[in-house]
C-alpha cells in the first residue's frame, strides 16, 4: 500500500520528496502562494508540521526549518514531514513585523481563520486546510520580530487533556529551552489543539538583526529531536530534564517617552540589582531606570531605541 499525500491535485507518494507552493489568495498583480516541502518517508509513520514565518521577520526559525528541509530525506524517515517555511508571504516581502500588510492583521492571532475571511485569515485557512489538520503535531517556530530580542524558550496553550500536556510538556523538552510557559493567546497557531485535538508548540529564539547561529541551530536542533522522540528518525532525542515552567517574570515597560538606553542582553544573567538599562528624555536627562529585581535571565528585550509609553523595554526571569 502506498501511502499518499495530497496538496491539491498534487499526490507525493511515499517515499518521494517535493516542494512547491499553494495558492491562498490574489492580490491585484500576483497570487498569495504559501510555499511547502513535503517528505513523505519510505516508512509509513506519524505526520509532523513545521511551520516559519507567521511572524515573517523571525529569520531564524525560518532559517532553522529551511535546514530541515535541506537535510531530510525519504530514506530513512518514516511517517511525513510537512514544513512550510514561510506562511505569510506578503509580510516576508514587504518586511512588516507581525502583520499581513494586506490587511494589517498580526497572522498569529487569526487561525483556524476562514476561506471567506481578509487575506491573513485565507492564509490561515489554507494553512489549516491543506497541512495542518492533516498532521499529528505542529511546531510552529518563533523568534523575534522586528521590535524583540527573544532567547530560548517554548509556548504552549493551556489545556485541561493531561495527555496532550504530556506530550507539549515532551516536544518542549526536544529543545534546548531556558524555560517554558503555557498560553491562553486566541488565534494563535496554538488553536490546532482545540481544532484537530494535537499537541502545537511554539519555539521562541532571535532577533531579526543579526540573525545568530546558535539560534538557527535552536530550531534546527529542536525539530530534529522532536522527529527522533516521535520515531519518524532513527536515534535517541536529547531531552531538557526539569525545564521550569512558567517561572516568576519581572516584566518593565516604559513609563515615560524617550530613548532606552539597553545595558543587557536577551539571555544574559543578570543578578538582583543590575541596572539593565535607562530611559533618557531628548536632552539625555534619566526619566526611568530598570534594575533586576532578582537574579535570573534578561529576555525579551527591545530592539529600538525609541520607546513610548507602554513600551516593552526587557523581561527578567527567575530561572
Ligand atoms: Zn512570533
């Protein structure tokens, strides 16, 4: 029995490997084409998808899964890798941070979405539709968009079914994760648990400048061992013990308008009382300084300089 997948009209038979893109909607000069590479194993198995680029300025995970794409190959994969390296495309183009710029909607927040929806939402569906809802499990890979700088750690939705924590809790582990936290954001990619009962993980780690090899190396890596853990490639996952899960978060905004002046980085640890950057006004004079209120690691630090009030400056997390 040859155990087929199909796009479309397409069918890639087992152990065939091919790419291409579906079509999710026009704009008035050009279609909106999601790409996709599909390897379905010479070894029947579970289905995985991989997703990059919802948020189309975190390079890294899209980096990490175009290195998946590259590496893996039907001989000696058994189930099917689905992996869609860039799901907004119009976003990657144009560079707009967490949007569809078609219908300035963030991507993340639209899924299951609707065939009859804006653009972003056509995306989703067509995402859903064609590979999601035929997969087991979903990684959706993050990092930072244009305004962060995110290290090392992994999001999941909340859920009441022990057994699919269990198997969040075990796909986290796969990765090289500080720590993790659970989510209760709507619209997320996260709604395939509610949707087709899998377990969906979001890896988060980068920046969009520069572009970091040991963050590449995050995605890669994890998707890998994720592949290992569900059998579908041969050897033993390397697996976090005992990674933290939603540890204590000392989250600084800005209170005033001005210029944030950064004295740590994304993933440095900083000890209780390290002055991790000040927000100046236009004449250099301190409005606000931002000091760690314990130990533990700096993350999701901003990239611009400018900040408005309410601005994310820096997260501590007591890890
Ligand atoms: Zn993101």
């Amino acid at each position: 029995m040859v155990l087929s997948f199909k796009v479309g009209d397409r069918e890639i038979g087992q152990g065939e490997k091919a790419k291409g893109f579906v079509k999710a909607g026009e704009a008035s000069t050009h279609d909106v084409m999601m790409p996709y590479v599909i390897v379905n194993g010479s070894e029947p198995g579970p289905t995985l998808c991989v997703l990059g680029g919802v948020h189309p300025l975190e390079y890294a995970s899209i980096e990490g899964v175009l290195r998946v794409a590259q590496e893996v190959e039907p001989e000696g994969l058994r189930g099917t890798l689905i992996l869609v390296p860039v799901v907004n495309t119009d976003g990657f183009n144009a560079r707009a941070a967490f949007i569809n710029p078609v219908d300035y909607v963030n991507q993340n927040r639209v899924f299951p979405g609707s065939p009859d929806g804006s653009l972003s939402r056509r995306v989703a569906s067509c995402l859903f539709e064609n590979f999601v809802s035929k997969a087991d499990a979903l990684i959706d890979s993050h990092g930072g968009d244009l305004t962060e700088d995110i290290y090392k750690f992994v999001i999941f939705g909340n859920t009441e079914d022990e057994g699919l924590r269990k198997k969040m809790m075990e796909m986290a582990s796969c990765y090289d994760t500080l720590y993790i936290q659970t989510s209760e954001i709507k619209g997320s990619s996260g709604e395939a648990l509610r949707e087709y009962g899998i377990p969906c993980i979001t890896p988060e780690s980068g920046t969009p400048y520069p572009v970091r090899e040991e963050e590449v190396a995050f995605h890669r890596d994890g998707i890998v061992n994720v592949m290992k853990h569900m059998g579908m490639l041969e050897g033993d996952p390397e697996m976090k013990v005992g990674v933290p899960v939603n540890p204590e978060q000392a989250r600084f905004h800005a209170e005033r308008g001005g210029l944030w002046i950064q004295k740590a980085a994304a993933g440095e640890r900083v000890k209780e009382g390290q002055v991790l950057g000040e927000v100046v006004d236009l004449f250099g004079d301190t409005l606000q300084t931002v000091t760690a209120p314990f130990d533990g690691v700096a993350n999701n630090s901003r990239t611009s300089a400018v900040a408005n009030s309410g601005d994310t400056l820096i997260y501590v997390i007591r890890i």
